[in-house]
C-alpha cells in the first residue's frame, strides 16, 4: 500500500539504439575537454549563467529528495579577496609548514601546485559549495538530511559539467580547513564547506598539467559481470 503521491513520467526521451549510441559518444568527446584550470581571466561573465548552471545542479537526485546542498556564488572583488588572504593563510600551512605531510605533498608535486592561489581574486566567480547537515525539502525545515557528501558530490559533478558545457572552465579547489567560508558567506556552522569551486575564463595562455592529462582506461575503473 503506498502512502505517498505519484505521476506518470512526465519528460522521458527514448532514443533509438543507434542514437543512444551515438549521444554516449558524443557526450564522452564533449567532456574529455572538460580540464582543471589553475590560469583564469578576469573576464565577466553574466550572473544569469551561473544561476542556470546553479539550477542544473539543483537537479541532482540526493537522499530522500532533501537536497542538502547550497551555493554561495562570489563575485564581489572585495569578497573575494578576502577568500584568497583566508585560503593561502591554510594552504601555506599545508605547503610550507608541513602540514600537508611528505606522502600528500609527493603526490601533487606533478600538479605543480603551492600555496599562491591569485586565481581566487582573478576569476570572475568563486562557488562556495556546503553540504547542509539539517534541512529538508522545503527552505527552513529542520530535519535532518541524509547521504549529504554523496549528495553535494552529485550535484557538485552536475554543476561543473553545466559550467563546461558553457564554455567556462572550473578549479576545485578544497583549503583545509574551510571553516573561515562560513563566516565569509555567512551560514550556520551546520553547514560544512565541501568546495570552493572557482569558474570564468582560462587566461590566454593557461596551461594545465600533463600529470592531468592522464586519465584510467576503461579496463581499469571498471569491469561488466
């Protein structure tokens, strides 16, 4: 016996075996150019791209439909500056007071990273990404939420691959600790800070990595039984 609501699926598409196919091709070619940009322009982009984006996002499944997630978007220089002398404030810790430790520090040495962050400043937009411990369905509801990290990492995933497919780029980029981004962006300390996930332009020029350009072939991340 149900006690809840349902209605017939109201938006699915079918496709033809040879479409699907195609589709999954074409999708793979699409976001294999999708790459972490550590060199951004300081080029605006339009507020009303980030909140489609924001709202694709918003459409990823979570536990019990709760949606445990929240985007502080920053724009404002002032703000972002701030951010930036918080964050490097950490991540010179990390890189050099040893607080990353050797085996963490050995491993991104081929991503050529340290603790300058200016892209924090250049880009046009910064994304603070919490993942809400109490919430609910509707805003103000104080229940709690469930399978919050795999959540917020859904739509984090959703939200980027939106933000590619604008043509923008993205930096994930996770200061520990992050608490310093709930007082900057005000939220209750039951939220917890996941990403600082920074969007715009790549600078001419911007290069990336070949560590990064390594990517696991099929055979190695999965397996069909």
């Amino acid at each position: 016996m149900q006690d809840h609501d349902n209605i017939i699926l109201p938006d699915y598409q079918e496709y033809p075996t040879d479409e699907m196919l195609k589709r999954s091709q074409t999708f793979y070619e699409e976001i294999k150019r999708r790459h972490t940009v550590r060199d951004f322009s300081d080029k605006p982009v339009p507020r009303e791209i980030i909140e489609n984006c924001i709202k694709a996002a918003g459409t990823a499944p979570s536990g019990a439909n709760h949606q445990p997630w929240y985007f502080s978007v920053i724009g404002s220089p002032e703000v972002k500056k701030e951010v930036r002398v918080h964050a490097e404030r950490e991540e010179y810790a990390f890189y050099d007071e040893g607080k990353g430790g050797e085996v963490w520090l050995d491993a991104l040495k081929p991503l050529g990273t340290d603790s300058h962050k200016p892209y924090l400043e250049t880009a046009p937009w910064l994304i603070a990404i919490f993942g809400q411990r109490k919430g609910g369905i509707h805003a103000g509801e104080q229940r709690k939420n469930y399978y919050v990290p795999e959540s917020v990492g859904i739509a984090t995933g959703f939200l980027i691959h939106a933000l590619h497919s604008c043509g923008l780029v993205t930096l994930t980029h996770t200061p520990k600790p992050m608490g310093f981004l709930n007082t900057i962006c005000d939220r209750p300390k039951s939220d917890r800070p996941y990403i600082l996930l920074v969007t715009g332009y790549p600078a001419e020029g911007a290069t990336i990595p070949v560590h990064a350009t390594v990517k696991k072939p099929l055979q190695d991340i999965a397996d069909f039984i």
